[in-house]
C-alpha cells in the first residue's frame, strides 16, 4: 500500500513559559506546534525525526457533526516517551513513525493538530521536532505482471512467403523463449547482496597511479 | 503490535536476502535434490518430509547457526525515512567527529617519503597511537548539551563529555548473571585446591554434548562461564559460525597469492607495528611469522568493507590521478578500508595460542573484527563503542570510588588516561594469556565489550589503596603499569557482586 502525502501548514514552534522569554533565566520545557490542513481528511501515519524532545502528546481538532455548534480539542496522544531517560541521548536524534491504532481517538476528520513537546531535563538547549511529515493510504497499486506487449497481443498476421529454406518450428522456438524468460525471471526475483568474492587489481592500487584526495 | 510484526519481517527478509547469497544455501539445494532419491520421501508431503530429512541429518542445526550468527550482527531494522548514515551512527555531531580525513591526509604525507622500492620502516611513523584517539575522544562535545561553568548536576568530572547511556552497577549485576558468587565459573572454580568434581568435570562433559551438538547459541550461553582451554578453539569457531570449508581455503589461498603479488604502502605500517609490538612481547614473539601473514592478508579482503554498513566509520577513498571527486574512479585504500594503527598486531597474537592453521586462524581474526573489535577504534554512541566503554569505567568509578577518583584527578592523573590504552587493545599485551582468553571467552559470550570497562574499573578498585599513596601521573601509571600476575574472573566478581555500595 503507497503512502501519499498529505498537505499541510505547520507554524513555527511555541514556548510556553511563565514571564517573558527574553529575561527569565531558566529554559522552557514545554514546546507547541500547530498544524492546519487545507482539507479535512483522514491520515495514517505521522513522521518525524526527534531533536531532543522527551514526550510528546498530540491534540487534534476535527470537524464536528452537524448539530454540534464549536468544535473541540480532543487528546489523541499522551505523553508518548521519546527518549527513555531524558538526560541521556538514547532516542534523542531518531527517526519516529505513529500510526493511527497508536491513537485514542478517529483521525478521520482533522481540521487542526497540536503538538506538544515536552524536555524536562535542563541539560539541553534546544529541543524540537524536525522534518515532520502526515501520511494517508493512496491508491492499491495494481501489480504489473505483464508487460503491456505480451497482455495485448498483436492480432494473427499471415506469415510472409519470403524464405524458402526450412523454417524453425514455432512452437518450439516459443517454448524455449517461454523457458528463457522464466529463468529470468528467477534470476531476477532472487537477487542477492553476496559478493563475488575477486579482488581484482590491474594496477589500479599502483603507487603513481593514485593521488591526493 | 503492528510495527513490532513489520519490523519482524523486515529482518526476515533481510536475513534471507543474505543467506541466499552464501554458501549453505545452495548446499541446503543440492542436499534436498539429493534427498528426494531416498524412500522416505513421498510425493504427498515433500515439504515436510524434506524438513524432517534436514532435521535429522543435521543441516537444520546449520542453518540455524546462520541465522543466529545474522542476527547478533543485524543492527536494529531502521525506520524507511532514515538515511543510511542514520543506521551507522545516529548522532549527527559523532558522525561529523570521524576521523578518516586526518588518517588519509597523514597516509598521504608518508606518501611523499617514499619512492625506494624497499621499504625503509625508518621512515614510518605509526599512523595515530592510541593516546590521540584518546585526544579527540576528549574533544567530542554536543552542541545542545548545556556545558556551562557552573557545577550542575550532571557535570562530568571525567574526560568524556558526552552524555551516552551507560548501564548502572544493577544492570549490569543482571546483564552480567552468570558470573555471580553462585555459579560456577572457570577461571576460579578450577584452581587447583578446589576439587574438580564440584564443577569443572561436569562443565567439560557440558561442553562436549554442546559441541556434538553443534548449537551456536547453546554454545554462546554455555562460554559465559569460561571455556576448557581443550575445547575453546572449536566453541569459538561455533560461536563465530566459521567453518573450515574447502572454499574458505581457496579464498585465503587467493588473499596470499595478491600478497606475493602485489604491494601496498599499508604492508609497511603492519611490518612497523608487528615489530614494534608484538614481537617485543614476551609471550608472542614466536608468533611472528603468523602475524605478518594473517594481517597481510586481512588488508587485501574487500569483504570486510561489508561491516562498514554497521561501523560509523567510512572507509578511506583515494581516487586516480587526474580524476578527483568523479566515483567511477575510486578505489577504497587500503582494500579492506581499515587503516591499522599502532597496535593493530595485539588483535591477532592471543588467537595465535588457538589457531595453528593459518587459513582457519585468519577468519576467527576477521570474524572477530567484524563484530567486535572495530567499536575499539572508531567514534559511535553504540553501547559497545569505545566512547560509550570509557564514560562506562569513569561513572563505575566515580559512583563506587569517589574518594579515589576525586584524588587521583586533584593530581592531574584522570584514571581514564592511564586505563584507556588496556580498553582499546581489549586488554591484549597486558594480561597474561590464560587470563585474556577467559576474559575474550565472556565478550564471546555477551556479545558485548562492557566487560572490558568493568575489568578496569575493577583493577583499579584491587589497587586502590596503593593508588591513595601517589602524587602524580608517572607515580599512578607506575603503580598500574604491571597487571600480568591479576587474575580476570575473581576481580570481576568482587567489584559486581561483593562490593558493598
């Protein structure tokens, strides 16, 4: 199953901090990302690569049903550990996938969707999420089996009475080609990442042959 | 759930990518070829009459061994958006901190020297020693971690900077079980006033059912507690899944023969770094000759360049003269992409003691490289890897040691400086042999080199009380700089599970 994009606007990283930013000593710890979408759709899968950040929770704003009046926010993430001891680096650059049965609620129709970040530890100086990126199921790609010559096969031709001297038979020249490509096909499906194991020189390791990088 | 299953079958697959490749898969083909001549094979049930014939003959245990020994070198399945750098190391600011633009540059000045056709080894410096791999480990700093003035909670009071995870004293007291007080252990519990019926005998019986059976995981759980000096060549070889098949032969046969064939500048650092090592040593000096054609060899094998899809090193290009920076004409130099630096040889001397044939003891070497002693000298945040190693031995001593740590570092000796040089060489040159063996046998068994910082931390716990006495480095050092009468195993145990915290 392909995955396809989803489009989105993702605003800049918030601090939330008591007082203002600029002269209160200590760092924030709480981080907030607003995404909007475009278009209300449903999506699987959301990526990013972590920078430090330790627990992330995830609200989502949906669109309401009719007879409701104001939409609300609904936690569909809580506290997600990212990095298992915040002090330490485990966890701290990786690459993270959430997929929607992680989830506590439908994301079927998202409007809006919060991200908050949380980094108790005040060792490090920044923290945030990078290359975020929301993901939905796109169409099932047929498989292609046949090349498109051999699924529309030319309509019978009358063969040409040019040559006189003895033809090969045709069913068997077409067994034989139908035993080629099988095989392949099996080479083909069988690819491996052995080596084949030659070391081969031919002067190439020669001293005044080589230079500086 | 669901990420847990397709992680699974992603290393399925990717296990059976990789053995398609080898050897045992097309054996596995023609043994099941030949199989279907035999009587009991019916037609009806083919596929489970040909399952049970492998089981029986043995080849099940086989390809067993092979997907264990995939497994324990398999890094972690990555995630699809993560580039291939990211599965090598993940912290962006160690794989910036790597070091091949140094080593080559270096490689590349020596370069200049030569032109005679004999090697003139005078002209040979070593290429780094392991005191400036200790410098830039020194200097490998986060740019997001807070490294202010003022004292806080988690200033580092030792060399390492970083902030890696290491285990605490409890996790290592369980990842370390099998060397506790209650379980016997070769290496102690076979002294000669201890009689050999309360253990040893039975380990010994033990280990040859494990080596009829031919189980490299049974065989790795059974070394955790030492191996009988008889039986450790052939558990080794289980363990590491080398076996010594007539292909394996011609292969080294092939490295050799480019040995007496070609030359690299590379032969000149080994000849440098055998004799200024290991034959000046004591107990390997008769193995000389062995040295010289295992290392040889082991840089003209392209096949080692495979590891560096889990090393954070890459290996070192140089390109054809005239065509800089275009790919189709790089060679990696040396072949195998390992550039050897002073001490290089000791890897190799302790597997001398085991191996007599030279073609058997090159790929226990390469396969021990592979796994394990490559963490030793390049720069990643892997548990195993040396950075990780060195804050390991410094938080043990420091939480167990405080009096000693705070004193020693108020004489400008950090005890990493003086321990460093037995972690990088995994001990080699420092212990007596017999020793060394039974501390390789754990590694063997745990997969991992933390047991490495445990020894040394340990080693320092058994000589702290003369450590309190000294005044400077040279005094420490001096203290420090004979361990070949220690005993490993009974160290280990006092420091893990007899020292009162």
């Amino acid at each position: 199953m392909s995955r396809v994009p989803v489009p989105c606007h993702i605003k800049g990283a918030v601090a939330l901090q008591v007082g203002d930013v600029r002269t209160v000593q200590g760092r924030p710890g709480v981080l907030v990302i607003d995404v909007t979408f475009p278009t209300a759709g449903p999506f699987e899968e959301i990526t990013f690569k972590n920078y430090y950040t330790a627990f992330l929770s995830i609200r989502v704003r949906q669109v309401g049903s009719p007879n409701q009046s104001s939409t609300k926010w609904i936690t569909c993430l809580r506290d997600y550990c990212l990095m298992p001891n915040p002090h330490n680096e485990e966890g701290a650059q990786d690459y993270v996938s959430l997929y929607k049965h992680q989830m506590l609620c439908d994301m079927d129709k998202v409007l809006e969707l919060r991200l908050i970040l949380r980094q108790p530890s005040p060792l490090w100086l920044n923290f945030t999420l990078e290359e975020l990126q929301f993901f939905q199921h796109g169409p099932q790609s047929s498989s292609s089996a046949f090349t498109k010559w051999l699924s529309h096969p030319a309509p019978y031709e009358q063969p040409a009475l040019l040559l006189q001297q003895a033809l090969p038979d045709p069913d068997k020249v077409s067994s034989e080609v139908q035993q080629m490509w099988m095989l392949t096909e099996m080479i083909r499906a069988s690819r491996t990442t052995a080596r084949i194991g030659r070391f081969d020189v031919d002067g190439c390791y020669d001293l005044n042959l080589l230079s500086y990088t | 759930m669901l990420q847990e299953e397709e992680d699974l079958s992603l290393t399925i697959a990717h296990i059976v990518q990789k053995l398609k490749g080898s050897r045992l898969y097309s054996q596995l083909e023609r043994q099941a070829w030949v199989s279907l001549q035999k009587p009991e094979i019916k037609l009806e049930s083919l596929k489970e009459d040909i399952k049970e014939f492998f089981k029986i003959s043995g080849w099940e245990k086989k390809l067993q061994n092979a997907v264990y020994s995939e497994l324990t070198v398999f890094p972690l399945p990555r995630h699809p958006a993560a580039p291939p750098e990211h599965l090598k190391e993940p912290l962006v600011y160690m794989r910036k901190a790597q070091r091949p633009v140094v080593e080559q540059k270096e490689l590349l000045n020596k370069w200049n020297e030569m032109g005679t056709d004999e090697p003139d080894l005078s002209l040979f410096r070593p290429v780094y020693a392991p005191k400036d791999f200790l410098e830039v480990l020194i200097n490998l700093r986060n740019p997001n971690y807070e490294n202010g003035d003022h004292l806080n909670l988690k200033t580092h009071l030792g060399l390492i900077q970083v902030p890696l995870k290491v285990k605490y004293i409890s996790e290592l007291k369980e990842f370390f079980i099998e060397l506790s007080l209650n379980t016997g252990q070769l290496g102690i519990d076979d002294a000669t006033q201890v009689p050999p019926e309360l253990f040893e005998n039975e380990h010994v019986r033990l280990g040859q059912k494990v080596l009829a059976e031919q189980d490299s995981a049974a065989a790795q759980q059974y070394i955790r507690q030492g191996s009988p000096t008889a039986l450790r060549a052939e558990l080794w070889a289980l363990i590491l899944n080398v076996s010594n098949q007539p292909e394996d032969l011609l292969y080294y046969e092939q490295l050799k023969s480019n040995v007496i064939q070609h030359d690299l500048l590379v032969d000149s650092l080994i000849y440098k770094d055998v004799k200024l090592t290991a034959s000046n040593d004591d107990y390997y000096f008769v193995f000389e000759d062995y040295l010289y054609q295992v290392l040889l060899c082991f840089s003209r094998d392209t096949s080692v360049l495979g590891h560096f899809a889990y090393n954070s090193a890459s290996p070192p290009k140089s390109y054809i003269r005239g065509k800089l920076g275009m790919e189709d004409y790089a060679v990696f130099y040396p072949p195998n992409g390992v550039i050897p630096f002073h001490g290089f040889s000791m890897y190799v001397a302790p597997l001398c003691f085991l191996y007599h044939e030279p073609s058997k003891l090159y790929q226990i070497f390469r396969e021990m490289y592979v796994r394990f002693f490559f963490r030793l000298h390049s720069i990643s945040s892997h548990p195993s890897g040396i950075v990780s190693l060195c804050l390991l031995f410094e938080t043990l001593l420091q939480t167990h040691l405080p009096q000693l740590f705070y004193h020693l570092r108020e004489i400008g000796a950090q005890p990493l400086r003086i321990s460093f040089k037995w972690m990088v060489r995994a001990f080699s040159g420092y212990l007596a042999t017999d020793q060394l063996l039974l501390l390789w046998d754990r590694i063997l068994g745990y997969n991992s080199l933390e047991i490495l910082a445990v020894l040394a931390a340990a080693v320092f716990a058994f000589r702290a009380v003369n450590l309190m006495e000294v005044t400077s480095l040279a005094a420490a050092e001096a203290v420090l700089a004979d361990l070949s009468t220690l005993k490993v195993m009974p160290l280990l145990q006092i420091f893990l599970f007899a020292t009162i915290t």
